[in-house]
C-alpha cells in the first residue's frame, strides 16, 4: 500500500542568502494547515513545524538573525512565551516597574527571607504592623483608662490609686504604648526600690490592666500578649490574715458614726468587699428573702452573687430599713474608719481587710463548709481553704454571728429623716 504524502501548497522565504529559512505551508490528512520551516546550519539540513502561521514567521525571523550573527539555534521564543512575557510586564505595570525592576525586587525579597515564602513573610509582616493601630502615648492610654473607670462606676478610692500608679509608670517610660517593651516595664518595677513585693505588684496590676484596656481599644495587637502581661512580677511572703474579735467588732459597732456603720456590719457579718458595699443600694438587701444580692456588674469579680443576711446583720441594720439609695453615701471611708478604731480603742488602730478576713475565717468555722463560704464571699475555694480554715474555734464563730445591738440602741448622728421615721413607728406601737 502507498502512503499518502502530505501536499505542499505554497512556501515562503524569510531572510536571504545562508540566513534564508522557508516556511512551507502544508495540508494535513485531518485537513488542519502545517507550517514547517526548513533551513541549513552547519551545511545540514534542518525542520521545525508549527500549527500557526504567525509562530512559523515569528521563529523563522529569530533564526535569521542568529544564522547572521553566528549564534546557536535553539532557544528561540515561542508565541507562548511571548505572551508570558506580555502578561508579566502588565502585571509588573500595575505597579509602576519594568519587569526586570520586579524581578531585582523578588531577588532581593527572597534572599532575605531564606527558608519561608514571600506570602507568608507577608502576611506575618501585615499582622504584626504596628502602623496599622492608631498611635497613643502611655500618658494618653493612661488618662483615657482612668476616664473609662471613672464610667464604669468603681470606686474613687480604686480610681485614685490606679491613675497615681499609671502617672509613676507614664512619668519613667514615654513614648508610644505600642513601643513600650517588657524590658522597659521590668526596669521600672525593679527601680521601685523602696516598695516591697505587694505594692509593686499592686502597681504592677494596675499597668496590665491598663494595657488590657488599650489592647481591646486597638492601640495594640489583638492576638499578642501585651509587654505587661509578660513583665514579671515579685514573689509575696505570706503573712497571717488579721481579724477582729467579737469583743473588738461590738466595740467598733457601737462607736461608729451612722455614716459609716453599714459599712462596717455588712463587711463583717456578710464578708462583702468595701468597695462593692460602696456600690450597692439599701434595695439589693432582701430583707424578706435573707439574702443580700450583689449584681455581676456590682461585683469585683463580676459574677451575681447572693450572701445570707444573718439574724445580728439584720439588727444592726433595722433603722434603715425601708431606705432606697446608696447605702454609703461618702466615697472616702478609710479615714472614718480609722477614726472609729481609735474610739473603739482597737489595739494598733484599724486592720486593713480586717472585716472581710473576719467574715471568712468565722464562716468557715461555723459551717465548716470551705465551698459553701467561697460562693458567699465571691473567692476560690483553694484561697480559702489555704488562709481561712482553722483559724478560729467554731465558739469563737458563734459569739461573732450572736453580736447584736443593745436595747433601745441607736447610732449616733443618725438623718433626721429616719429618726422621725422610727418615731412614729414606735409611737404606733
């Protein structure tokens, strides 16, 4: 059987002399067009085809000129990598640079960043911008913290010692939040040389929580811990908790103006802190139900809490009932608290958290439940168990909770409005 040979049906030349190359243009079988160029390099004839015409011219040119300057045939361009090149200098364009500049550019990038690709060197780079956050001063981020306590209702005492710690702070590290490293705070802390370990970390608290606050106002990174989350903090020695006897809390009763004898039974017969005494009202005491509710936002730690209003708490308590409104009216106790420790003839004046120590370590012994007295005090269990259990006898607790006023007793200076309220009830009677 004969083969069928394919059918020339025109050629072109393309360049003259030994650089001459022809493109025969042929017929296939399947009716599609071949374009084959066909010239001599090194007294041999050579052949390429092509499937279009335009690639055929453009291959056909390339290998003109090499023959006319002696180069070696081989690597021409082809359409396809015409295009290529097209598409990289758009892209390149868009950007303001000739392809060789972006090439130079992607050269310098990954030789700086051996062992990662350019995306993830990015994207790491993108994340970590502190450009991107707007720009606060520690004396700005400070000034706003304390502005958004003030609105947030904590106590006056609590806002005071925070923006005297954060103007220590702000006064011996300047400069943007965002700046500030764990070294700096580190070095801070430590030049505090003449507080021991409890008031810088008391300091020390109140920085971590300014950062918080700045952090989830934008001025730091979102997914980081901030410097003084990470800035290290001093190991405390523990000390025995200081209480009040029951001879001691009746004596405190007795000599404490009205203003501040609230303050001083439900802090010890109910183991509520000062300052969120402070933020309640005489309507959260459930005089019916015998409970005191503290509501998450009026709680240090946030959670609703309900403490037992005790039969002596009650007593003592009797000539406000019937009150609404804050229960103390004055935003600086501590020194109407010492001054009720002198009256009182307390040895060594007045205890600091005293009250609070008082309620625990009593409760603990009366019930002797550590988890029931952790939910009414709003502490963990472990810090209870660990400072409170076996610190008084379960006697002692029983003449603490059996403290109650005398007959016919009233406090001194006691509003007007409610003497005359009393008095006509009594009258009544």
């Amino acid at each position: 059987m004969t083969r069928k040979r394919k059918r020339r049906s025109s050629v072109v030349e393309i360049g003259n002399g030994p650089a001459r190359v022809r493109v025969y243009t042929m017929n296939r079988k399947d009716g599609y067009p071949e374009f084959t160029l066909s010239w001599k390099e090194g007294g041999r004839r050579k052949v390429r085809s092509f499937s279009c015409m335009d690639e055929a011219r453009m291959i056909a040119q390339q290998i003109t000129v090499k023959i006319t300057n002696g180069w070696q045939i081989g690597s021409e361009a082809t359409k396809r990598d015409l295009e290529v090149l097209w598409h990289c200098e758009r892209q390149a364009a868009q950007f303001g640079v000739t392809l060789a500049a972006a090439i130079d550019e992607w050269v310098s990038a990954r030789t700086a960043v051996v062992g990662i690709t350019l995306s993830d060197a990015v994207r790491f780079y993108q994340a970590n911008r502190s450009d991107l956050f707007p720009t606060r001063s520690n004396v700005q981020a400070a000034a706003e913290f304390s502005v958004s306590l003030k609105r947030k209702g904590v106590s006056a005492i609590y806002v005071r010692s925070a923006t005297a710690s954060l103007k220590r702070f702000t006064d011996a590290v300047s400069g943007n939040i965002a700046d500030v490293t764990v070294a700096d705070i580190n070095r801070f802390l430590h030049g505090l040389k003449k507080l021991g370990p409890v008031s810088k970390n008391g300091i020390r608290r109140n920085i971590v929580t300014m950062f918080g606050f700045a952090k989830r106002n934008g001025y730091l990174h979102p997914d980081r811990k901030t410097a003084a989350e990470q800035s290290e903090s001093f190991k405390q020695e523990e000390t025995e908790i200081e209480i009040f006897t029951p001879e001691e809390m009746e004596r405190l009763l007795l000599a404490a103006h009205a203003r501040i004898l609230p303050l001083i039974a439900i802090g010890g017969f109910a183991g509520i802190r000062s300052a969120e005494v402070c933020r309640l009202n005489w309507q959260d005491i459930k005089w019916d139900r015998g409970h005191i509710e503290i509501a998450g936002k009026k709680a240090k730690t946030a959670a609703r809490r309900l403490v037992p209003l005790s039969d002596n708490l009650k007593a003592w308590l009797a000539p406000w009932r019937g009150e609404t409104g804050k229960i103390i009216s004055i935003t600086d106790y501590s020194g109407a608290l010492s001054d009720t420790a002198v009256k009182a003839k307390i040895p060594g004046g007045w205890r600091q958290n005293a009250l609070r120590h008082s309620f625990i370590s009593y409760r603990v012994a009366e019930t002797g439940d550590v988890a029931r007295t952790s939910l009414e005090a709003g502490n963990s269990p472990k810090m209870i168990f660990r400072h409170y259990r076996e610190v008084v006898e379960p006697q002692m607790a029983e003449a603490w909770f059996s403290i109650t006023p005398p007959e016919g007793w009233l406090p001194s200076e006691l509003k007007w409005s409610i003497r005359e309220r009393l008095r006509k009830i009594s009258l009544r009677k």
